[in-house]
C-alpha cells in the first residue's frame, strides 16, 4: 500500500475530528481515532517543518538540496 501524502493526512485528521464530535461514538473507539489523529498530527507537523526548512535553505543559499519529506516513515 502507497504512503499516504500529507493532503491525504489532513483530510483524514479532518474526518477523525467530525467522527469525535459524534455523541453516539463509544469510549474505545473515540480512544482509538483520538490516538491516530495525533500520530497523524505528529507526521504532518514533521513534514511540515521539513519542508519549512528546505524553503530557508533555498532562500538563503540560493541553491538546491535533496529534500526527503520523509512520508515513508
């Protein structure tokens, strides 16, 4: 199975946070997608600070740099 993007991550932690909201949802599950949205959250903001890093690279040196979003972690 392919490693999700980070678009697909957010939508997901966008569905997990409707799917909290739901009165109905027991205590286990709602447990359950509480822990996978914050792992999610956790790869995303990863991602995230990778990339803000290469844009500084980029923007003070001018030159490129192998970036690794590291999505397959």
């Amino acid at each position: 199975m392919a490693k999700a993007t980070i678009n697909q991550q957010l939508e997901r932690l966008e569905k997990i946070a409707a799917d909290l909201k739901n009165e109905d949802l027991g205590l286990e599950e709602a447990l359950k997608l509480y822990e996978e949205g914050m792992k999610l959250s956790k790869k995303c903001t990863e991602t995230l600070e990778k990339a803000e890093l290469k844009v500084r690279e980029l923007t003070e040196e001018g030159e490129e740099r192998d970036f690794d979003p590291g999505l397959d972690q």
